[in-house]
C-alpha cells in the first residue's frame, strides 16, 4: 500500500479505487465507492434534473431568490448576459487560429482550453472535448443548461458552445489571471504571492458564487467540483466558479440527499460522499474548507511529491487545526507573516468547520459568506510590496 493509499485509509477514503491524475496535479476522477450498500442509483443518468426530467427551466429563480418561475438574471448581482450562442466549428477554428499550439492556455479532465478572438473581437476561452465518450457528453450537455439558467458575477459566464457533428466546445468569457491554483502553488521566483487580502477576497467571492448556487437558484445547485482549479480569476482578482458538468440539482421537499454515483475530484471530495455516494450542500462545503485550507497554507489539496503523511493537506493540518497555539504553523510561508493573526485564526475556525467529519456539523454557505465578509472588512495594512509582480499565467498568443 502506498504512503497516499494510506492517507486515504486514514481519512476514510479508502474506497476510491481510481485515482488517475493527468497533469501534475490533482485531476478530476470518477471514483468507484465499493463499501456502499445498495445498488447504485440511476438519479445521476441524466447528470441534472431538468433535461427531459419534467423540472422545466422555469423553476430556476433569478439572484434574488424571489423571482421564481423567470429567466431574467439581468437584476442585483448578475452581470449583464446575452444567452449562449450556437457557434459552427468553423467559426472556433478561426478564433484560435486552428486551435494552434501558442493558443492552448490550459488541459483539464474534459479536453484542452484554447484563448481565441471571436469575430466581434472580443476575447475568449474555449474549451474542446476529447471524445471521451458518454460521461464527457452528458458534461457538456449540464453545463450548457446549467450556466444558461445561471448567472452571478462570482460564476464564470458561458457566451456558447458548438455541436457541429462530433464536436463538442464550450465558449466562455475570458480569465485574464488564470485560476486560482496558478497563483498559489509552484510559483516561479519572480512572481508576487497572492497577499492575504487578496487570498480573503477570493474566498469571499468564491463562497458567494456557492451561496448563489445553494441559496438563490431553485431548486437549490450542488457544485460538485469545488476546487482552486475552478475559481477562475479576472484582472482584480475577482473570483468565478467554472466547471458545472458535473453539478446537481439539490434535494427538494423532505429529501435530505440525492444519491449519485461519486464524482468529483480527490482531496477535495468530502467523506462522507465518497463513501456513501450521499450528496448533500454539505459535501460543496467541505470541498469550500479545503480550498480555504489551501489559500491559508499555499499547499496543494493533494501533493504527491511532498513526504509521507503530508501528501493529504486535510490529514496533515488536523492536529494544527485544532490547536491554536499551532495554528501559526499553518500559514502559507510565502505570506512572510504579513496577515493580521486575529483574522487567521478566525480563517482557521472556519475552514475547521467546514471539514468537520459529520457534515450536519459544516455550516451553512450563508453564515460562511457572513463570516467571510467580515474578515474581509478587517484588511491587513502591512502587506510587504517586493519587487515581485502579479501576472497572469505563461502563456503567449498569436489571438
Ligand atoms: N474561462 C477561462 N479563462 C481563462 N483560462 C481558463 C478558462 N477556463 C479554463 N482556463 C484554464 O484552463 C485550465 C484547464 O481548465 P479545465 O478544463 O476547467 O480543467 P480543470 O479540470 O483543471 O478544471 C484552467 O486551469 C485554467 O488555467
Ligand atoms: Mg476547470
């Protein structure tokens, strides 16, 4: 048994019997959770509910929560938004110049993610489908509807996509920063560390995204995929969910869970999920508590090149989590003690809460959001300014 097989033991997660990263990082899996009991439920067959599942469009409420039964999202936090287009492949092809090297900015579990210039010229990102089969349609096909339903300035917005024979690609609006996990882990020397007011902002920005999904659309959206890899980041560091492939549509009336088959992504799936296949808001919580947790400490959900008992960044930070007089110890190097010790251990507290064990015990996304926003009013003044400089991600291109 290896030293991370043994870690997940630990952490309860012994059942996933795949875990098949394809860069050097964490990857999106599908895990297999043999322990469960019960046959595997066909609730996930369709990914989200409303695609021929009789729950029309129509039950989606705009941001306000009050607005059931209408598609306009043009109100509060909602940025302005045309809906997705239909582009032909021709069109794509164009806008990243035959989808050339010098334009790829990215490969994730669903294909490779292109920058390219549309016609009008405005800037975008697009995404191309390997043909992975089955479960990568059924992706495109939820996160189409999903995000052309759903729309807040902390998600990311989907300008269209083209099914032009066997092709699948995603259009989106594009993030000039990159994701989060670019600015936080492996950094090359002369880049700035993200400082603490900025890691507070986006996790501020990054919890109301999830409020939105968990409190303001109806039925309520389980995310799924929580992670730094999708908290997409623009010019101010303003954080935006992407990825809804593999989002759910939450329980509704006296149902406590929907029962699915356990996708999402190691190091950040919670538990209870993984064993059980229970999908709750509390398994999005938990993966919101490791992302905190990797904003604090600056190290990766899963690390495999680190030594025995650190690879799992939940495992390692339990004992300092629960110790105050240790919670120093947590904190991301790189921040050269530059934060107020006051809002880290509050920071801790949360992120403590969100990883408890029992998920009736996690918080609810809005009291996460309060207590966030609350850190974030207390700035941090002496920040250290080195000749370091934010940029955005390498890459280059001829768009
Ligand atoms: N809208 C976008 N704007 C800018 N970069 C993006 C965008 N979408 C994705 N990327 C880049 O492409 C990478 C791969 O994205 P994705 O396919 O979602 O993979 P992952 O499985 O890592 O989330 C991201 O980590 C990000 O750097
Ligand atoms: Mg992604």
């Amino acid at each position: 048994m290896c030293a991370l097989e043994r870690e997940r033991e630990r952490e309860g997660m012994g059942c996933f019997s795949c875990f098949s990263p394809r860069r050097n990082d964490v990857r999106r899996i599908e895990i297999e959770n043999g322990p469960r009991s019960g046959t595997r439920h066909s609730a996930d067959s369709s990914g989200c509910g409303y695609p021929g599942g009789g729950r029309g469009k129509d039950s989606y409420d705009n941001d306000n929560g009050k607005g059931k039964g209408t598609l306009n999202h043009n109100r509060g936090n909602s940025p302005k938004c045309s809906p997705a287009r239909s582009f032909t492949f021709r069109e794509l092809a164009a806008a990243t110049r035959g989808f050339r090297e010098v334009n790829l900015i990215g490969e994730g579990g669903f294909g490779r993610v292109y920058k390219g210039r549309l016609e009008t010229g405005q800037i975008v990102a697009i995404k191309q489908l390997n043909h992975d089969g089955i479960q990568g349609f059924k992706e495109f096909l939820v996160e189409v509807l999903m995000l052309s339903l759903l729309h807040h300035s902390n998600l990311v917005t989907l300008i269209g996509y083209c099914t032009d024979g066997d092709q699948r690609l995603l259009v989106y609006e594009y993030m000039p920063m990159g994701c989060l996990e670019d600015h936080l882990f492996d950094l090359d020397p002369e880049k700035e560390p993200l400082s603490w007011n900025t890691r507070i902002k986006i996790a501020v920005g990054a919890a109301r995204g999830l409020e939105y999904l968990h409190c303001k659309a109806n039925p309520p959206v389980i995310y799924r995929d929580l992670k730094s890899a999708n908290i997409l980041l623009d010019n101010e560091f303003n954080p935006k969910l992407s990825d809804f492939g593999l989002a759910k549509l939450g329980p509704v009336g006296d149902n406590t869970h929907v029962s699915t088959r356990v996708m999402g992504t190691y190091g950040y799936c919670a538990p209870e999920y993984a064993m059980s296949g229970k999908l709750t808001l509390k398994s999005d919580i938990y993966s919101l508590g490791v992302v905190l947790l990797e904003l604090i400490t600056g190290r990766r959900a899963i690390d495999c090149s680190k030594k025995q008992g650190e690879q799992n960044l939940v495992s390692w930070s339990r004992p300092f989590l629960r110790d105050r007089r240790k919670f120093i110890q947590l904190v991301d190097p790189l921040l050269q003690g530059c934060f107020p010790v006051r809002c880290l251990h509050h920071a801790i507290a949360i992120t403590a809460m969100c990883l408890q064990e029992q998920p009736t015990f996690r918080p609810l996304i809005g009291d996460i959001v309060v207590a966030l926003e609350y850190l974030s009013s207390q700035t941090c003044t002496s920040e250290v300014h080195n000749s370091r400089v934010h940029s955005p991600p390498p890459q280059s291109s001829s768009v």
